[in-house]
C-alpha cells in the first residue's frame, strides 16, 4: 500500500506538487494519470526515495521506502526503462540487481521467462529496442517478487501483443493482492487496466475515485431517441431545462432527460420509441473534461498562459 499525506515538493519557485493526499490500495490496479507538467513523474520518484519531499510524507507498505531492509522485495519500480549499464547483458543486469538482495538465479531466470527475454538474456541491453528495454525494466521490477509495484508508463515502445500482456500482469498481480500503480498516456488502455484512477493537474489531485465514476463525469444526460412521433414527444419533453435537437424527421437528441425518464414519459403518452440510447462517454472523454484547466503545455511548447520562450523556466528539472 502506498500512502501520501500533504506531500509537497518546490524546485525554487516551481511547485511541482502541491501537497497531495491520496492512497494507493492493495488488490486493484490504480491508474496515474495528468497532462505533461502535473507532478506524476515527480510524486513516483518521491515515493521510492529518488526525491526528497519539502513537505509532507509517503509511506510504502507501512514505512518510508529508504526504512525498508529489502527495500527491492518491498516495492517494484520501473521508472527509467534506460537506466542500465548498456554494456551490459540483461542476463547480467539482473544477476546484479539480484545480488544486492540475494536473490536466486532461479527467480532471475523465472523473470527473464515471464517476460520474454530469453532469446536476448545474453544480448548486450545497449542494441535492444524501445520494447525490450521496458520489458527489462518491468523484469527488474518484478525480481523481488514485491507486494507493491510502481511502472512509470509501462507499455511505452511495446507492440500490441506487449500492451495487452502488460495489461494482463498487471490485473493478476492485484488478483494476487498486490498494490499496482501505474501512469500511462494511453486512455483507452487504462480503461480497460485500471480499477481506481488518480489524475494530477498542476500538482493538485483534481479526481481520486474508481474507473466508472470517473467516465460517469463524460456520460452527460444526452439521450438518442427515435420515434415516428417526434413531434409530440418534443413538445411533451419541451421545457426551461431540456433541450431537443433534430438532425432528421424521427430523430432527437435530448439533453436534461435521463433515458427511463423518456421511455417512462412516452410509455405513458402512449407513443412507440424504436431506440432510446444514452451517451456513453469514455476515460478519454473524462480526463480531457477534467483536465481542460490544468493543461500546462499545450502543442507547440508554449506554457498555458504564458507568452513562448526557448528557455524552460525549470531546466534542469523534469516536473511531470
């Protein structure tokens, strides 16, 4: 489990997160979502130690990361899928991560399978590609066989078949009970992964909540209606709070009306409805909604609200 309380990290004047409170429970996956600038990337490394909070605490399974004995049985990190020794083999990267914590080649070699290394296990890490690099970085957070798993943008570089076995793992380790935290900028794969969503906008938490209450923000109360009837049924759902469009003779669109309040309203005025659909929204569709205001960086590189320079106000520092 992973817990943050007011965590707060300042680079100079640039606050990168601003004192979030959120936890990340066993048994489900939990989704990291915000645009480029919220603080994810920031708040991952907070919690494994690689930065040093200014305020505020996070705790893993109980204790901060650096108090764990065992800190690679604890907790499972894939961050920076490159940061390996390129001269190295992933055979060889893997003996000596698991050396630190005594692991056994036998687990070594168990990962390397689970991941579908074993054609490259003996290849230097420097001539892999984008994919294998990230299948190497999720094996050496798996080595320790860790009751919590943190994966910064997972499926990065993979190919399909990489996608949908990564969002397979993912869901049977938090069968297992397990806690999996995972940022992504795929929406329509974290739909289909995720069980709880957080999503950071300008180191805010601006939503914490499960997956379908998140869509349920995108859903709206727009009904497509069909009937040979329109126009009664218009004017009998025709008021201050309802709005009806037509885009031909039997077809409405109808906003402030739920779909039983409808079929309930034509049931009972007698009148034949040959579909009635509520909008179904999207993760996507959710979290464009939710982050409309918190957008930092729009295309092209210019800051929300600022005139463009070629300087980063935080160069040296990444604030994602």
């Amino acid at each position: 489990m992973i817990e943050a309380q007011g965590l707060t990290k300042r680079y100079g004047a640039k606050t990168a997160v601003d004192g979030i409170t959120f936890s990340v429970k066993p048994g489900m996956v939990t989704g990291f979502l915000g645009p480029n600038g919220a603080g994810k990337s920031t708040t991952m490394r907070m919690i494994v130690g690689l930065d040093r909070p200014t305020a505020g605490s996070v705790t893993v399974n109980g204790k901060p990361y650096a108090e764990h004995r065992s800190p690679l049985r604890e907790v499972g990190v894939l961050l920076d899928a490159k940061a390996v020794h390129t001269g190295r083999s992933a055979l060889g990267h893997l003996l000596a991560i698991g050396a630190t914590h005594n692991i056994k080649r036998s687990r070594v070699d168990e990962v390397i399978a689970l991941t579908g290394l074993d054609s490259v296990a003996r290849k230097r890490v420097g001539g892999f590609s984008l994919g294998m690099g990230q299948r190497l970085g999720i094996a050496t957070a798996l080595l320790g066989d860790p009751a919590t798993l943190i994966l910064d943008e997972p499926v990065n570089g993979l190919d399909p078949e990489g996608v949908i076995w990564v969002r397979q793992l993912a869901r049977h380790l938090a069968s297992e009970g397990r806690t999996v935290f995972l940022s992504s900028h795929l929406m329509s794969e974290m739909a289909q992964t995720a069980d709880h969503i957080i999503v950071l906008g300008k180191g805010k938490v601006i939503a914490d909540s499960p997956v379908a209450d998140i869509i349920a923000l995108a859903t709206g109360t727009s009904v497509r209606v069909r009937t040979p009837d329109a126009s009664r049924l218009t004017e009998l759902m025709r008021t201050d709070a309802v709005t009806v469009t037509s885009a031909e003779p039997s077809l409405l669109e109808v906003n402030g009306l739920t779909a039983p309040q409808i079929g309930e309203l034509a049931a009972r005025s007698g009148i034949v409805l040959h579909e009635l659909t509520p909008a179904v929204g999207s993760l996507e569709d959710a979290y464009l909604s939710l982050t409309q205001d918190v957008v930092e960086y729009h295309a092209g590189g210019t800051p929300a609200g600022a005139s463009a320079s070629p300087t980063p106000s935080t160069p040296t520092e990444d604030v994602r």
